[in-house]
C-alpha cells in the first residue's frame, strides 16, 4: 500500500475512536424525513464535505454501494429509501471505521422502528478494489474519499465504480475541488490529503477523470466554498487558497449527441418566430421556454442567433435532453 494511503487509514482510524469535528466538513443539512431519527454520534462522524443523498433519485428496488462508511450517516439514509435486506452495502478499509459504524447502526436500530439490522451490510474493503461483483448495484456513491487519491488511483477508484454499476445507474459524488493546481510540495503533504485538503483536483480535471472512465451524462447539482487554506497553516502554499465543494450525479450512460454531456444548469431558449425549434439533435425547443443543456450542446447552440444561452450556475437539477 501507499504511504499516502497508510497515512489516510490512520487518520480515519483515530477519527473513528475519537470523532473530530474539523475532519472534513459538510455544511449540507442531513434529511430531515417522517421517522428518521439519526443517532448523534453519527452526525458527529458526518466527515463528509456534501451531500450525496436526494430521495428524488432514489427508488424502493435500488441497490446502494457506499463507499467509505464513516460513521454511517449516508448509509443510513439510503437505507430509509430502500428498506430492503442487503440494499445498502457500505465498504470501508478500516477496521475502527467499520466497528464504529456498526455501533453507531445498533444505537440507530434503537430509533428507528422501519430499520432492520439487515438493511445495510458494511464491508472490508476499499475504492480501488471493490468486494462487488461487476454490474451488482444501481447506486454508487462517496463522500469526501475520492479527493484523497493520487490521480493513478483517482481513475482507478473511478474505474471501479463503473464495474460494480449497472447500466442506466448513477455515481452520486462529493469531493473537494480547487480553483487552481496546487503546489506539489502542498500536495505531497500527506496528513493534509488525508484530511482532504491537498489532494484536491481542479474542477475541469475532477469532470475529466469522470467522463473519460465511461460516465456519458454528468450533472453538477452544486457547487460552494468549503475550506480556507493559508500559508500560516501550510508554508508550502504562496497565497491563500479557497477550495470548494462539488457535489455531482455521473450516469453510466452512452454519450449523447456531443459527446459526454455535462451539466453544469445552463439553458438554451429559442427567441426565434415559430412556436417551436427542433435542433440538430432532435430536441424540441418551445419558443420562450428554458431549456436544460449540456456545456457542449450550450458551445454548439451559441452560435445560433434565435438561441438564448444562459450561464451556468452549477445547480443541475437533472431532466436536460441535449
């Protein structure tokens, strides 16, 4: 194994005896849902750095594969949505981890009359070598895990997804991003990419890395500040750095008519003197009404002039058509 990687397994490990507040962290509000009541323990160990949750993609015959259980508060929530035994399989390296999210989903059994032991499996494991058989799940997801990768593993963690998936399913993700390449020296710090800040892509290389292992559509449902990072903390850094957090659903899907379609919640809107305008993929255009697209379908409908092309606002909220 890595050092690097020796090095996040260790953090992990003493964020899983000791819960740390400033490990990570997530300003997404949990789902507040009838009947869920979460331990506080797990909104404790919330080290994530989003949301990969939203019941509106989720369906009663999904299979979940979590990826990085932490203390077990994603878990738990797809497991509200799928109540079903073995729907939810949560994967960790960490043997602490795994013990404590299986504490933690004792104390959740208490609270939660609907759950049942088991609903969710947690397993060894870890992203670059899943315990699934390929085409297993529907869903896969990750919270704040992915960024920590050198990109050789990046891909490689991705490409694993894309195994264990079936067609049609989603890679619901949350990472952190940052606005520019870092420095190598700050990227070679080890604890600072274990506690996800150093290893942090640009936005257009984490979109990269997820395109070119096969995920054909792509929405970007967010995009905020998340962590601050100066040279008073990390002398190898030249000036302040603000990182952002992404959260993203990549779908196992061909391309579209442009190539990989990746949603970032721009809209095209015909102004043109018909009713409606069907353009070169076959989408239908109603004159006035805005129009979800993919970036490069917005690049290729700009040069249109009965075309209104709005900016985006990484805010996807999914039903796009070209």
């Amino acid at each position: 194994m890595s050092t690097y990687l020796q090095t996040v397994e260790t953090v992990y490990e003493q964020a899983a005896r000791a819960p740390e507040a400033n490990l990570c962290c997530t300003q997404s509000p949990v789902w507040r849902l009838p009947d869920l009541h979460v331990p506080p323990i797990m909104l404790a160990m919330n080290y994530g750095c989003g949301s990969t949750i939203n019941p509106r993609d989720l369906k009663p015959d999904d299979t979940v594969l979590y990826v990085g259980v932490g203390g077990g508060l994603e878990a738990l929530q797809f497991a509200y949505c799928t109540r079903r035994p073995g729907s939810v399989i949560a994967v960790d390296p960490v043997a602490a981890m795994r013990e404590k999210a299986a504490e933690n989903f004792r104390e959740a059994l208490k609270l939660n009359p609907w759950l049942r032991p088991d609903f969710v499996r947690i397993l060894d494991g870890n992203a670059l070598k899943l315990p699934v058989e390929s085409n297993r799940v529907s869903v896969a997801a990750q919270n704040c895990l992915f960024n920590v990768f050198m990109r050789d593993d990046l891909d490689r963690a991705l490409a694993e997804v894309i195994r264990v998936l079936r067609p049609g399913g989603f890679f619901a993700t949350s990472d952190p991003i940052t606005p520019m390449s870092l420095p190598d020296a700050f990227r070679a710090d080890e604890i600072a990419r274990a506690r996800c800040l150093s290893g942090c892509q640009t936005f257009d290389d984490y979109l990269a890395a997820i395109v070119n292992v096969g995920f054909g559509r792509v929405e970007v449902r967010a995009r905020f500040p998340y962590r601050l990072v100066t040279p008073a903390e990390y002398p190898s850094l030249s000036e302040a750095v603000l990182l952002e957090s992404v959260e993203i659903v990549a779908y196992k899907v061909p391309d579209s008519f442009d190539g990989p379609a990746i949603f970032t919640g721009r809209t095209a809107i015909y102004r043109g003197p018909h009713e409606t305008h069907t353009d070169a993929s076959g989408t239908i255009l109603p004159r006035g009404i805005p129009v979800a697209v993919s970036d490069a379908a917005a690049a290729r409908l700009a040069g249109d002039p009965r075309m209104l092309v709005t900016a985006a606002t990484f805010h996807a909220t999914g039903g796009g058509c070209c």
